[in-house]
C-alpha cells in the first residue's frame, strides 16, 4: 500500500513540474533556471518543489537503485533478466 502512494506522490510532483515549466516558458519563453529565479523573483507561485521529485520502480515502487534505462529497479532488473523477459540481457559468467 505505501508503495502505490509513494509511486502516486510522485507522479503528482512530476505532474506540478511540468505544470511549473509550461506556465514559465509561457511567460518568459524558456524554461532555464534563470527564468525560474525570475519567475520566483516577480512572485510567481510555482508551488513546486523539484528536489522532491524521484524516479521510482515501475514494478515495485522501490526509490532506490534504480536503472533510467529500463525504468526498473535493480531487484526486479534482475529477476526480469533471469527469467529471460528483457531482450538482449544475458546473466554474465567468467
């Protein structure tokens, strides 16, 4: 259960960046950190809080470990892998 929350929470701060970047690069045609601290600057309400957002697991919801390339973390990377899911990953031997 706190899995799907914590997946849900940040998808929800993903969504409120993405709402942030649209509304400054409506205003001042770029979405630099620069037109944020300008945006700040003349008050804008952006409401959200960038360091708070966090890639987690698309099986398991786990926030740690995790491969921006498969969108996994590494547990389940390796279950999926071992099983024969993932194409083109073999279980390394030497």
């Amino acid at each position: 259960m706190a899995r799907q929350s914590s997946m849900y929470k940040a998808k929800e701060l993903k969504r409120a960046l993405e709402n942030a970047k649209s509304r400054v690069e409506e205003k001042y045609g770029e979405s630099g950190k620069k037109a944020f601290q300008q945006a700040r600057a003349d008050g804008m309400n952006l409401n959200v809080f960038t360091s708070r957002v966090h890639n987690r697991c698309l099986r398991c919801g786990r926030g740690r470990g995790y491969l921006r390339k498969f969108a996994l973390c590494r547990i389940c990377f390796r279950d999926l892998a071992l099983e024969g899911h993932i194409p083109g990953v073999t279980k390394s031997s030497w």
